[in-house]
C-alpha cells in the first residue's frame, strides 16, 4: 500500500515540477523582451532596465533561474501583477472562491439531473423518452457555451426580468465576507444579525444562470456516461441473480445495479473538472463572474504576464492534485483494488 | 479497403444519427462551396443605411434574409462565408492532429521504451489541462489571429489521437500477422504503414469526426475571447463576441452566429457518435 | 404434478429477423422429482428455464399454451406474477458462481435482503437464519464468510452460497443451470452431492441442466434430452441410458470417453456435423443433416414427442433389446 502510494505520489511530483517548467518557459517564449513584458512597460531607461533585470533574476543562466523560480513558487511568490500591481498570489486568493462556488454549484446541478436522466434513459432503452434524453445531452455538448449563456441571459434576465445579469449579489447587500462563498457567507450575516434570508436569495439568484451554464456541459456528459454504465450493468450476471431472487425491479436497480454502475460515473464527474475549469472561463466572462477565469482572460488581453504565468501555473497545479485525489478515491471505491493494496 | 468502406457505408446507414449527421455535414459543405454564389452580398461589404436591420427586412431594393449587424453587413452572406472559415479550421485542426498524433502514436506503440515514455508524458502534459486554457496559453505566447488560433487547438487535440494510435498499435504488436511479416524480413515503416496502419483506420475515422467538432468548438470559444479569428474575418464564435453589447436590441445578431456552431458541431458529433456505435465490435454480435 | 408446461416457445427478436431458440415443448415436473436436461449449446435448454424465471431479455417473445405451477396459472409475460414467485416458490442457481454473485455487496447483505424480501423478519432473525443456512452448505467458518465479499471466495465456496441464497426461502422447485461446470471436478461432486442432499432433505423439486450425461446420470431420476430447441427424448434415467430410442442420444451415450472400457486404445467418437445455428434451421427432423438413419420423411417432417413413459420424437427410433 505504502509502496503504491509513494508511486502516485512520486508521478505527481514530476508532473508538477514539468508543469511549473513550462509555465517559467512562457515568458521566455512570447516574442519580446522579457524583462518589459515582466514589468508591463514599452521601453524603460537603461538604468531602470538593468536594475529591474537583477531584480527579476533574468541576468542569471536559465537553469538558475528556474530554480530561483520554484523557490519563489513554492514560498509563495508568483510575481506581481502588471495591471493592478498587487502580487499574483493576492489577486488569485481573491477571485477563487468565486469560481469555487460557481463550479460547485453547477457541478450539483449536473449530478443532481445527470443521474437519475441516465438511468430513466437506459431503463427506458430504445424509447422516445430514451432518445430524447440523449438527443438533447448530444445537443448540450454541442453547443458552445457561450453562446448558451447568452441566450438563457436574453431570455431569463432581459425577457422575463428573473434573474439579475451580472454579478454575484445585489449591490444594496454588505454582507462581511468570510470564506468568500456568498452562499454561506450570507447565510451566517442572516442567522447573526437576524435580517431575514433577502441576502442568501440574492446571492442564490446571481447563481442560478450561471451554474446552469457551466454545469450543461458536465450534466450532458455524465447523463451519457451514466446510462452507458447502468446498461452495461444491467446486463451483468449478478444482475439476473437479484431478479432470480424474486428482488423488487427498485431495489435491482437502486441497490444492486447503483453501485456498481456508479465507478464510471466518478470517474466521469472527475473528468469533468477540467471541462468546468474550461467553462469557467467562458461563462465568467459572459455574466462578468469575478472568478479566476474572468482574470486570465483579462490579463491575456492586457498582457499580463506575470498574472498569466502564475494564474495558469496555480490552476495547473490545482488540477493535477485534484487528479491525484480522484485516482486515490476511485480506488477506495472499488473493493477489489483496494483489499488488495491493503493485504 | 474497398470492403472497409463497403461496410462502413452500411454501418452509417444502419444508425439514423449518423445519417442525419452526415447529411448536415454535407449540406454545410455545400453552402461553404458554393458561398460566393449564394451570397447576396460580399461579406465585408457596407450597406448603407442598413444597420442592425432584424431578419427579413427589405430595404429600398436590399433584402436581409438574416438581417444586419451593427456596421450594416449582411448577415447571411457573412454566416455563409463563416461556414468556409469554420470547415476550414476544423479540417486543418483535423489533418493537423491526426497526421501528427498519428506518426507520434505509431512511434510510442511501436517503438516502445524512450520514445513511448517521452511522447506518453508529453501527451499526458497537455492533457492535463483543460482545453481552452491550453489553448488560451499557446495564443498568449504566439499572439492572436485565425492561424494561430488553429495551431493552438490543433495541439490541445494531439493527445487525443496520439493515444488512440498507441492504444490500437499495442494492441496489434502482438498478434500473428504482425510477427509473420516481421519473419519475412518486413522493415518497421512497411509493418507499421502497411500492416498496422489500416487496423486503426476505424477508430482513427471516429476520432477525425469528432475532433473535428471539438476543433470548431475550441476555434469559436477562442474567436469569442478575442483571441482567434480577428474583424473583419467572419468567424462565428468572433461574430457572437462583437454582438455581445447588442444582445438586448438585436438578438439575432448574437443566436444566428451560435445556431450555426451548434449545427456544425452537432453534425459531427452526430456522425463521430454513430460512427462508434456502429463499428463498436461488441455490439455488432448483439443480436 | 408440481410444474406442467404445454407447448412453450420462445422466439428472440433481432436485426436479422425472428430467431426460433426454442420450438414448442411440452414437459412436466413432480413433486420431490429431480429433472435432468441435458443438451449441447443451442439445444434451448437454458432458455426455458430463463423463461420459467421470466429473465430473458426485453426482445424474448414467450408463447404457452398452459403452464400450471403447484396447480395454478402461471402467466410467463406477466412480471408482477413472476416477481411472486421468483425466489420463493422457484429458485435457480447459475453457472458461474463468480459472476453470479454482487462484488460490491457483502456475502451477508445479499443473503439477508433474500431473506427479508420474502418473510417478515428482523436482521437478526435473517442473520442468524443466513448463518446456520452456509453451514449446512458446508461453509466453514461461515461468520467469516459472511462479512467477505465475493470475490474472496473460491468458486466452489461462492457457488455453495448460491445454492444458501436459493434454498433460504424453501424453494418448491429448484433449477440449477450447469452449476459445476464452471468449477473443478473434484468440487463437482462435492456441490452436486450437497444439492442432491438438499433435494432430499426439503422434498424440492429440481431441474439440473448439464452438458454432461454422466452427472445427469448419476444425480437425476428422470433425464430429458434437447436438441436445436425441441425435446428429443425423455423418461427415466436409466430407461433413457440403457435404452436410448433416439439417435442423438445414443450419439452423446457413444461420445463418452470411457475410463473402463479400454477406451484408451480408441479414438473419441464425435457426432458429425454441427448444431444448426438459430438462423438456418433445418427442415423437418433438427437432427437429420448429422443422422445416418435419415430418410426423406426426416428431411421434410419434422417428428413430434412420443410414447408413454418413455417419449421419443423420431421417424426411425432405434431398438434397442
């Protein structure tokens, strides 16, 4: 088990270090000096130059300054942004939580119809109900995203006046911020200060459209997944053995077929991560969400590229560790595999 | 070979999704074709008087069947080249992915030891990232514009191919015909091009088509960012992101756009999906 | 009578038309009665049972003209009915035990939910009852057992947990499908000999389907033969064995490595041919195209059941003394 662990935990460490190289590689591989790109100015004077030159390390070989890099990185220095001049690591804590609870909302959302889509569609096999639930999953991921959040915003926000445009909560709310999750955060002011649930509504409704958004993709994607899997379980021997036992088609279904269906599906939803960080950035950007994925983009189109360098590197990274732990749950999941790590 | 596509016809027949998906596919071919000749209008061209007209409107001896966008251009005329941009960067992407991903996968599988190690460590890299911001990264650092943004997607699809290839090629390495041909003194390129090669051609065909959807995807969400295609050029996703601010007052300029992606995508989502299903070897036997 | 069936079919519905598993059979089962079938791959023979259960697949079209269990109207397309049954009054027990048992379900878990599924019982009273039901299987060690899930079990062990679950609710009629043939032979004997126990111990009746004559021998009073989805022959055991009427299963007798008969000296005897496959059926007699007594009655007739106590379908049975 020891000598499992220490393997995965080894592969994760090349991946990052590779990760954090190519990331330090960026700057030096845009066209231009990379010295003012690091500063964010057209030209300097040669003093200015040369100082801010052995300030950033640059007159150094680059093997040096790549571990002058990681060192910083690890310490938690990921540069100072060009744009708002506050360090990348600052600005990064500040959006996070944003996208945090964007993506864990939607990726309830998904779960929460995906699942039950799934396995309506492969009992019903072959019905209209069947091909119509996957008919429209084929659709949702066919659709670019952000042409999607558009039109729910037309048709929600503009036509019908439901749900506000932009932003996470009503401008009139001042709720004290303390994880940064506006969900919990204005749940906790209402509970103390007794001012009734106005602030958790609005909070909830600046969340609805866009966790739709982003979670449309995951939902289409795990509702395949999850009818493909229930199928294939259906089919399996231990499957009729509970139906020769006389079991309800419910308890087949919900206990015996469940949970072993429900390893691929995992697997899926932790796939998925990667396509919210992606729909992140879009749907940020289309409901102006102050999330990390609106701050890349940003910083992209202002050159920014110490924020650019540190955002994708801490995204990066938050993925591979997210991998990591995926792998470790998907094992402990599975019996088999893990009695036989344990013995 | 002549058989291979002999079946694969009836296979694509047999399944009403990959029908359908390959009838869209082919009517979108045509209208990229033909686009000069059934556009009214030049796709950059200025019509005066005629901004943000809704679809339908007839203006002095102007019809818009699509109606205007906000600097007075057709917009049907400026979806029918769209579609040329569209096919176009989707078959590049495809081409490009492929022919690398493959000549890359066909090493790793066969070669095994360095060469497989490196190349699957480098695929698992980019893979490890989402898409977009891969893509969005190599935009950064190259610039933005159509070409670009192409070369950006083109290597966030790699691993999907290089895998596939590698997967298929272990699988083959091993059987009879491959360790017959090498006992009659067959070279490496003739067994992997010749013997190989061909086996791989079905899921290679299913992950073509499917690329080719993502490419346009990825393409269009790069074009929206403002980091694809560049104005005047009238690619869809860049088209949506210019109609943006006028999504209340002319909805149309921001759903044709996205109507457009949605059926390009879906056909080749259509065609890839069925594609699988029917060449799926296991459930071929099912009765 | 415990199970009468009259004229039961099953037709499979495919791409490539309506595929014929099982022609219409008729057949019987008494009380305290063990059935043997024996057939080739194809014959049809784990079909029927599959029908009597109601679980084969949603494309099945199952027809009868009567099938009466414990004397009562048994409606195969009917779920509802079927779901009544299933476990209770008939159980069966599959051929491969390691597939046939859930791997992310404790031994335990699946015994009691069979228990409480069927009476109105506590955990505990199902626990202790599961307890004592894998010790008189022969399971050692059966609290062990009962908390490990089934891939720690040995193939023998998990089926004799197969045949707990199926007699923990005093099954009228149990079918077991091949249960050895997927396990060593010196386990065989062992789950064969504790069915056969079981059988006698709770008056059950049983069907026990095998490929193999020689178990179907030993293990059952009356045998039935199958071929390409019809009942060649059938009676009691011996009578069929010693005196087969119909040319196939003298042919399956014949086909029998023999330990005593200086059979090292000869060479194994196959019947020629194949068995038909569901989509080009031969006309008349199933059997014809490998038969040496065919005839062209054989060719165009196909021959129906007959006899007495010992029933035959063949235009030319043979006699023997």
């Amino acid at each position: 088990m020891l000598l499992f662990l220490g393997k995965k935990f080894m592969e994760m460490i090349l991946t990052l270090i590779g990760i954090t190289f190519v990331c330090f590689l960026l700057i030096r591989l845009v066209p231009g000096d990379p010295v003012l790109l690091m500063i964010g100015e057209r030209n300097m004077d040669p003093v200015a130059y040369e100082a801010a030159k052995a300030k950033l390390g640059l007159d150094k070989p680059i093997l040096v300054q790549f571990v002058d890099y990681t060192g910083q990185v690890l310490k938690g220095d990921l540069g100072t942004s060009v744009t708002s001049k506050n360090s990348v690591w600052e600005e990064f804590k500040e959006r996070f939580p944003a996208t945090v609870e964007l993506s864990i909302v939607a990726l309830v959302f998904a779960t929460l119809f995906a699942i039950p889509f799934g396995i309506l569609a492969a009992l019903k096999k072959n019905t209209f109900f069947d091909y119509f639930l996957m008919g429209t999953s084929l659709a949702g991921y066919s659709m670019p995203i952000f042409w999607w959040g558009l039109v729910l915003i037309l048709f929600f926000s503009v036509k019908l006046g439901w749900t506000p445009v932009s932003g996470r909560i009503a401008l009139e709310y001042d709720i004290p911020m303390q994880t940064g999750l506006y969900l919990i955060d204005a749940l906790q002011s209402s509970v103390r200060e007794a001012e009734g649930f106005k602030p958790f509504w609005s909070a909830l409704r600046h969340l609805i459209l866009p966790s739709i958004v982003l979670g449309t993709i995951p939902l289409a994607v795990m509702a395949r997944m999850t009818r493909s899997s229930f199928l294939e379980v259906l089919g399996e021997d231990y499957v009729r053995t509970a139906r020769a036992k006389g079991l309800s088609e419910k308890r087949v279904v919900l206990i015996h077929a469940f949970r072993n269906a429900l390893i691929p599906i995992v697997t899926t939803l932790a796939l998925c991560f990667g396509t919210i960080i992606t729909g992140a950035i879009l749907t940020e950007t289309i409901f102006s969400w102050p999330g990390i994925g609106k701050w890349i983009v940003t910083s992209i189109t202002a050159r920014d590229y110490p924020t650019i360098q540190g955002g994708v590197l801490i995204i990066a990274v938050i993925i591979v560790l997210t991998n990591t732990l995926v792998d470790l749950i998907y094992i402990y999941l599975n019996p088999r595999m893990k009695n036989a790590l344990l013995k | 070979m002549k058989d291979f596509f002999l079946e694969l016809s009836r296979d694509i027949r047999k399944n009403k999704g990959a029908l359908a998906g390959l009838v869209l596919i082919l009517v979108f071919m045509l209208l990229a074709i033909f686009a000069p000749l059934l556009s009214p209008y030049a796709p950059d061209q200025v019509i005066e008087g005629a901004l943000r007209l809704p679809p339908g409107t007839q203006l002095n001896n102007n019809f818009f069947l699509f109606g205007t966008d906000d600097i007075g251009r057709d917009l049907f005329s400026r979806l029918l080249y769209g579609s040329r941009v569209s096919l176009l960067v989707g078959l590049s992407v495809v081409v490009l992915a492929a022919s690398l991903g493959t000549l890359m996968g066909l090493l790793a599988g066969y070669f095994g030891g360095w060469t497989d190690r490196v190349i699957s460590r480098a695929m698992d890299f980019i893979m490890a990232l989402p898409s977009v911001l891969f893509a969005i990264v190599i935009v950064a650092v190259l610039g933005p514009g159509l070409v670009n943004a192409i070369v950006a997607v083109s290597i966030v699809a790699l691993p999907n191919f290089t895998r596939l290839i590698r997967a298929q090629v272990l699988a083959e390495k091993n059987k009879q015909y491959v360790q017959a041909a090498r006992l009659y003194g067959a070279s490496h390129l003739r067994i992997l091009f010749k013997e190989i090669l061909p086996n791989c051609l079905a899921p290679l065909i299913v992950q073509g088509s499917l690329g080719f959807s993502d490419g346009v995807l990825n393409c269009a969400a790069l074009g929206f960012l403002g980091l694809g295609a560049q104005a005047p050029t009238p690619e869809w996703g860049t088209m949506l992101s210019d109609a943006r601010s006028f999504l209340e007052t002319s909805p149309w300029m921001v759903n044709l756009p996205g109507i457009c992606i949605l059926l390009v995508v879906l056909s080749f989502n259509l065609l890839g999906d069925g594609l699988r299903d029917a060449l799926d070897p296991r459930l071929k036997n099912r009765a | 009578m415990l199970l009468e069936i009259e004229d039961l079919s099953v037709k499979f519905k495919t791409d490539s038309g309506m595929l014929e598993a099982l022609r219409p059979v008729s057949f019987s089962v008494a009380e305290s009665e063990v059935l043997g079938v024996v057939g080739e791959s194809g014959s049809g023979k784990s079909v029927t049972n599959l029908a009597l259960m109601g679980l084969l697949p949603a494309n099945a079209q199952i027809t009868a003209k009567k099938i009466l269990f414990n004397r009562k109207n048994l409606d195969l397309n009917s779920q509802k009915e079927l779901r009544k049954i299933r476990g209770s009054q008939i159980a069966m027990i599959f051929q491969d035990p390691m597939t046939a048992l859930n791997p992310s379900l404790t031994v335990g878990y699946q015994m009691i939910e069979t228990l409480r599924c069927h009476f109105d019982i506590s955990k505990d009273v199902a626990k202790k009852r599961a307890l004592g039901l894998l010790e008189r299987v022969g399971i050692a060690q059966a609290e062990k057992r009962f908390t490990a899930y089934p891939f720690e079990l040995s193939g023998g062990m998990s089926q004799r947990v197969m045949i707990a679950m199926a007699i923990s609710c005093h099954p009228k009629l149990l079918i077991a499908d091949e249960p050895t043939t997927a396990l060593d032979v010196t386990i065989q004997k062992q789950i064969l000999d504790l069915l056969l126990d079981l059988q006698k111990e709770n008056k059950m009746s049983m069907i026990f389907v095998s490929h193999d004559l020689a178990l179907v021998r030993k293990y059952s009073h009356r045998v039935q033969v199958m071929y390409a989805g019809e009942i060649a022959e059938s009676g009691r055991t011996e009578d069929v064995i010693q005196h087969p009427h119909h040319p196939y299963t003298f042919g399956l007798l014949k086909a029998r490595p023999s330990a005593h008969e200086g059979g090292a000296k000869e060479s194994l005897y196959a019947i020629p041919g194949v068995v038909p496959s569901l989509k080009a059926r031969p006309t008349g007699c199933q059997f014809h195209p490998r038969c040496s007594r065919s005839t062209d009655v054989c060719v165009n007739v196909d021959p129906k059941l007959t006899g007495t106590s010992q029933k035959f379908a063949c235009h030319h049975p043979l006699e023997t003394p």
